[in-house]
C-alpha cells in the first residue's frame, strides 16, 4: 500500500501555488510513497523542475492523467 500526503500551503514556495485554480500534481516515488500538490499553475514546467532535481521519482499525473514516467 502507497503512503503520501498533501503538500499544504505553508511548505510552498511558489506564491502562484497560493492562489485559487490550476492543476493538482501526484509526485509518485520509487518506495512507493507520493506527493500530492494543487493549485499548479504550470505544470509542464513544475515536472520539469522537480524531475531534475529529485532521481527518486519514477512517475507525475496530472489531473488524475499519467504524464511523465521514468
């Protein structure tokens, strides 16, 4: 069974991540656990940015939709 948690606002640095609407991101990581994070403005960019920097992610949704995996 996966274990994650949503990332609330306090934790983000992003002040767009602040404001109402956009798209929720699912960060899955290869233990099995994830990361849920709403209100992202620029999705495509934001994969794009956490994939560089994190090798522990193996797949990101979009909305529920498979968008980058590893």
């Amino acid at each position: 069974m996966s274990t994650g948690f949503f990332v609330s606002d306090e934790f983000r640095t992003n002040p767009l991540s602040l404001v109402p609407g956009g798209s929720t991101v699912k960060v899955n990581y290869a233990d099995g656990s994830f990361r849920l994070y709403d209100k992202i403005k620029k999705p495509y960019a934001y994969i794009n940015a956490i994939t560089r920097k994190d090798q522990n992610i193996v797949s990101v949704e979009v909305d529920r939709k498979l968008i980058w995996q590893k």
